[in-house]
C-alpha cells in the first residue's frame, strides 16, 4: 500500500508494527524448532511459548494454562461456541447470544441450532446495546453458553459485560463467552475474579500482530471440548505443532497495545468528538451509528439516498481508505444483519461508512478526511443520488 495513504480500516485489519514483525522474523530464524520436542532447541522454543502465554495470561488477568493460542478470532469464536455446547449438554440445550455478533458467532450457533440446540436472540436498541433486564429474563437454569460481544465491529457499541456477566452466573451455570476482537488493546477487557466472563476471544490482526494469530483464554478450566483433535498440544484443547513466532508476535503486541492504550485512548475519543461533531452538522443528510459513548476508535455513520460503496470510491480517489460497515460483509449485496437490528430507515440502509482508527492514524487524517469529506457531499449532493 503507498505509504501516502490514509488508512482508516483498522478494525478489518492493522498494520503490523515493524518491531512485531521482527520479532516475528527473529523467533522464525532462532526457535524455529517444535516446542513440545524434548531437544535443547524444542526446549528453548518452548521458553517463549511460556513467556508470550504468561504475558497475555498477565493482560487479562488469568493464569498462563488458561491462554489457548489459535489461528484467530475466528477459530476462537468457534472454538468456544462447539466446544461449549458439546461439553455441556447434560446441563441443558439453550444458548443465548445477540443479533449483531461477528457471523463467526452467528453461523456457529445457527449450525447448532440445525443440530438441535434451542437459540434465542437479544435484540439491541438504538446505540446497538442490549437490554440487562432481557436478559435477565431469559437467562435459564438449562442455559448452558451466553454469547455476547463486547465492541461491535460495525458501529462500536460497547456492551455490558460485567453487569451481564453478575446476571448470567447468579441465574445459570451457563458458560459466558465474550468476543473481545474489537476492544483487547482499546479499553480494558479482563477477567473478574468472581463476576466476568468465562472465555475471551482475540485476534492478533487487529492490535498490529499478525494475520493468523489469537487466542481463546479461559478465566479458569472449564469443561469444553478440544476443538482440533490430534497430537494434544494446547493442553489437549487445540491441537498441531504450535506456531510459536505468531504467539510471540502475538504478546509482544498485545504489550505495546496495553503500554499505549491511556494515550491512544484520549486521542481516539478526541477523533470520535470531532467527527461526531462535524458528521452532525449535515444534519438530514446524515445519521449517526456510533456514538460517543460507544468505543472511540469506531465512527460509523450513513448518509440518506447514497451508496457506500460510492461514498468510499470517492474517498479512495483522494487516497482515503474507510469501509461500509464491516469487511465481513462489505463484499455482500445484502444489507448488514448490524444494520437490520439497528432498525435504520430505508434510505439510509445502503449509505454505511465505517471510519476505524489505529495506531498509525494521526490529526492529519481526520483533518484531511474532514475535508474531502465535505467536498464529496458537495460534490454527491443532487444528480447523483439514488
Ligand atoms: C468482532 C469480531 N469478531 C471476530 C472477528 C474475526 O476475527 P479474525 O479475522 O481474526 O478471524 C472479527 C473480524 O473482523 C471481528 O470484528
């Protein structure tokens, strides 16, 4: 990509920070043998497979045998969504989860529900959060899994995690899983010790590591069933020769992600504010899916009678790269199942654009955006619209 461009897709993917990169080079040079041989080299490989699980396990607040490294959020989702639901079914058959969780929720728990499972959706309101009380009434004692997201990827909601998690564990023996991809490195997402979630998933692409790295982290031992059967690796739950280099890659950014989070954090919900703000100013034209009490580093937002897809072909012509609402579905002529849930008024429906900031992303850029921005709507405005 040249090196002049504006990136502003960091939620369907980041760049990798060089000092990842090599980190990931050195450990494929150096330890590139098999952890789990008993040689001196498998020995050594081995040493910082422990240390980069002791540093995620230490970020989240569990402890090292409860980190599960995977081939991302993804594997992760599926990971706990199969392995839950196969090991607790003498507990019972009902699954709860949300209707705007990532489609490697959804389409695990659809499958299930072909299987037999009995699936129960809770719908968000109008800032894409859910309802505590709805769920407190669904919650049951044969739930066996609660999956609910943290940070949407489409709109940045943020959901309430703990105060599902006291509601879900007083009511049920349920297993609560939350896909963290969005928020691990932007807000603070751990483990409590007596209320919080029971399984997190990240994904190493979004905080500046590698494609094909993340983790499923357990707050304690739980009965769920391996998900890769095979050679045992992963404490039995995962198994196949562990791809070490991404693992280190994988903590080391999990690290940086954590030592800059307070400072990336004020410059986000600086960003948020300001574009709230001018994205207000259209008035009619526009209407907003984020909010600012959502997570900053997400604005999302439609404009009436447009198509994304217009929108970001002329944005791109000014160097600027955004999404319509989620790189999962962009490629889709189908409005967002995100969208649905939101209840956004027809013609508005197509006009999604997504802005998602990383660590790469400076004032220029929203500044610059700011700019082009107003432009195209100038430009747009009239003959062109649908
Ligand atoms: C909320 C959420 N969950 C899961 C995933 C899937 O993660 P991965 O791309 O690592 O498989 C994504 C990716 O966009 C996501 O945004």
């Amino acid at each position: 990509m040249d090196s002049n461009i504006i990136y502003l897709d960091n939620s369907a993917t980041t760049k990798p920070h060089p000092e990842v990169l090599q980190t990931f080079i050195q450990v494929n040079e150096q330890y590139y043998a098999n952890p789990a041989s008993i040689h001196e080299a498998g020995v050594e490989a081995n040493a910082l497979l422990i240390r980069a699980r002791e540093q995620i396990a230490g970020i989240i607040g569990t402890e090292s045998k409860d980190v599960i490294f995977t081939a991302g959020g993804t594997e992760s989702n599926n990971f706990a969504i199969f392995g839950t639901a196969q090991a607790n079914t003498h507990k019972g058959k009902h699954i709860l989860t949300t209707r705007i969780e990532h489609p490697s929720v959804l389409e695990a728990i659809k499958r299930l529900a072909q299987e037999g499972f009995e699936v129960e959706y809770l719908s968000v309101n109008e800032a894409g959060v859910i309802s505590l009380d709805k769920l407190r009434e669904k919650v049951r004692t044969d739930t066996i899994l609660v999956s609910i997201m943290h940070v949407n990827n489409e709109m940045g909601a943020i959901q309430p995690i703990e105060e599902a998690a006291a509601i879900i564990h007083a009511q049920s023996r349920a297993i609560f899983h939350v896909d963290a991809v969005q928020s691990f490195g932007k807000i603070p997402v751990r483990f409590n010790d007596e209320n919080g979630p029971d399984l997190i998933t990240i994904s190493g692409h979004k905080i500046h590591a590698l494609k094909g790295s993340g983790a499923l982290i357990f707050r304690k031992k739980l009965t769920v069933a391996p998900f890769i059967v095979g050679g045992g690796q992963e404490y039995g739950l995962r198994s196949g020769t562990v791809a070490v280099p991404q693992a280190v890659a994988l903590a080391k950014a999990a690290r940086l992600a954590i030592e800059a989070m307070p400072e990336k954090r004020l410059q986000y919900e600086k960003w948020s504010k300001d574009l709230h703000v001018f994205l207000g100013n259209f008035g009619r034209d526009i209407h907003l899916l984020s909010s600012e009490i959502g997570a900053a580093h997400i604005v999302s937002f439609s404009v009436n009678g447009l198509k994304g897809e217009v929108l970001i072909n002329a944005l791109q012509k000014h160097g600027i790269i955004v999404s319509t609402s989620s790189a999962c579905s962009s490629k889709q002529t189908t409005t967002s199942h995100v969208i649905e849930a939101l209840n956004v008024i027809p013609s508005f429906k197509k006009g999604v654009l997504r802005l998602s900031f990383g660590a790469y992303t400076t004032d220029a850029h929203i500044q610059r955006f700011k700019k082009v921005f107003t432009v195209i709507m100038h430009d747009l405005k009239g003959e062109n619209k649908e």
